[in-house]
C-alpha cells in the first residue's frame, strides 16, 4: 500500500494511453503509471541557497533518480530549471539523463548563462525532470498548461521530492547580523516590549538567538533560524506570569503562520515573529512583534 502512494498516476492528454490495458488487466483506460522521479540537494560542502551578497560564488549539487529503483524507470530524464515560477522561461539543465542516481553540479555563473540575466534577491530556480518514457512520450516537471507537474497531489504525498528549489536569499551569518546585540521594537501588538524601545538580542549558537525580556523575572524568546531560506521557528515556551488581577498563569508564546510570517531579514537586519500567545485555559490569538537592527 505505501508503495502504491508513490506511483504517479497521470491522465493521458490524448486518446491512446502509454500503456496498454491489456499490459495490465487491473489498469485504468487512460492512465498511464510512471515511477515518480525524486531529486535533492546535496547539501555536504554545497550551498543549500544563492547568498545575495555574492551570488557568483554559488555551488550547488543535486542528485537525480527515481522512488523506487526496482520499479520501471524512465527511457531518461530532461534536467530543467525554471526561473521565477515563469512556465514560458524553462530551460534544460541537463539532457538524456539514463543513469540513476546520477549528480549534477548547479554554480552562479551557469545560471546567469542559463537564463541571460543576472541573479537577483529573491529570485527562485526550480530544478525537475521531464519524464521521457519508452514509448517516446514525454512528462512535463512545469507543464506550460499550469497544471501540476507528474499529475494532481504528487508534491504532497508523503516523501515526495520530485521538484527542488533554490532561492537567492540574503546570507544569513549570526555574529554579522547580532552584531552588538542592540534591537529597536518596530512592531509589539502583545505589547511587553513597547515600539521605540531598545531590545536585546543574544546569541545562543550560529542557528539560535534569543530575545531578552525586559521584564525581572520572565523567560527570553528562544528563536531557531533555518539559514537555508532564514525562517525562523519560535518552539512553544513559557514566558512567565502577569501581575493580580490576571487571572490566567503562566502565559507561552509559539511562532505560528510558517517561513513567510517569520523570518529574519539579514540586508535589512530584521526580525519578524507572528507569535501566538496561549494559557492552559486556551489561546488569545496571533501578535506580530518585530525588531530592527539599530
């Protein structure tokens, strides 16, 4: 059965299928099973984004194969890179792929040769495989239709890897973006900390930092930064509890709303937190708190 979930199931775009319903008595008309393929980053001694600061210098490798290496495979694989989520701007990375796994190395040069342009902040490369079968047919990773690549709900199965991305992001380093430690509130809708004020802010490791509370007594927000793409992650922590007359105890705080909600900004020297305060008796809801770099 877990097998099952992994073999893409697509809908044949023309009449006559790539397989034939005699070739398998318990297969659909017009369906067509295809060995879904897989790719990811090879992050040991490569670049798991594009630093902004210097994008030239990116090195990334990828590698290439299928789910399930005893299952049918396709004739080959097309490598292709897309730019910005622009189905009319794909370009092949690599032709006639046939051995799997097989490598590929990705650098900055290659894909501003690529595409004809030079690497910008925010700019996303997503890197899949068209699918070439026996027959001669192809697949499409990014279909100019607009339709999901390998077939509808493939990416959200569970394991599925069919596609990567890389990003070109601003780098994070920790000391760099610390520096003194010295933070203004910008943003402060729980309001412990008050817009205008200055916060400190502590390094714990090179992925973890701490935002001290100014209150005596209470617990820092311990934050997690994911260097890959610089969201950040608040696991649940207890803060502390408020003076009579509330009622509630101890009050905690989680980061909720995922990477575009909270991150930290090293060009800018941000950090944006969408917490969502909670007490053993329920939640209050989600405050924004953000802080500059002075």
């Amino acid at each position: 059965m877990k097998k099952i979930l992994y073999i893409v199931a697509l809908v044949s775009l023309v009449m006559t299928s790539a397989c034939r319903k005699s070739d398998n008595a318990t297969m659909l008309d017009g369906i067509v099973y295809l060995n879904q393929p897989a790719i990811e980053k090879v992050l040991k001694g490569f670049d798991e984004s594009i630093a902004f600061q210097d994008p030239l210098a990116f090195k990334g490798k990828l590698t290439v194969g299928v789910k399930f290496d005893t299952e049918a495979k396709p004739k080959y694989f097309d490598i292709v890179i897309m730019k910005n989520g622009d189905l009319n701007n794909v370009k092949v990375l690599k032709e006639k792929v046939s051995t799997m796994p097989t490598e590929i190395e990705l650098t900055g040069p290659q894909i501003e040769q690529i595409f004809g342009a030079a690497i910008a902040l925010n700019d996303n490369y997503d890197i899949g495989a068209n699918y070439i079968t026996e027959e001669g047919k192809t697949y499409e990773a990014f279909p100019k239709s607009g339709e999901a690549g390998y077939g509808a709900g493939v990416i959200s199965q569970p394991g599925a890897g069919p596609t990567i991305r890389y990003s070109c992001i601003c780098k994070f380093d920790m000391d760099e973006f610390l520096g003194d430690g010295k933070f203004e509130v910008i943003v402060d809708d729980w309001e412990d900390f008050g817009v205008g004020t200055i916060a400190e802010v502590k390094k714990i490791d090179e992925k973890t930092f701490e935002i001290v509370y100014q209150m005596t007594g209470y617990n820092n927000i311990k934050v997690d930064v994911k260097t890959g793409d610089n969201s950040i992650n608040v696991a649940k922590q207890p803060l502390g509890a408020y003076p009579a007359p509330w009622p509630y105890g101890v009050y905690s705080v989680a980061s909720v709303g995922g990477a575009t909600a909270n991150l930290v900004n090293p060009c800018e020297g941000t950090i944006k937190i969408n917490g969502a305060y909670t007490v053993s008796a329920g939640g209050f809801g989600t405050y924004p708190l953000e802080l500059k770099k002075k």
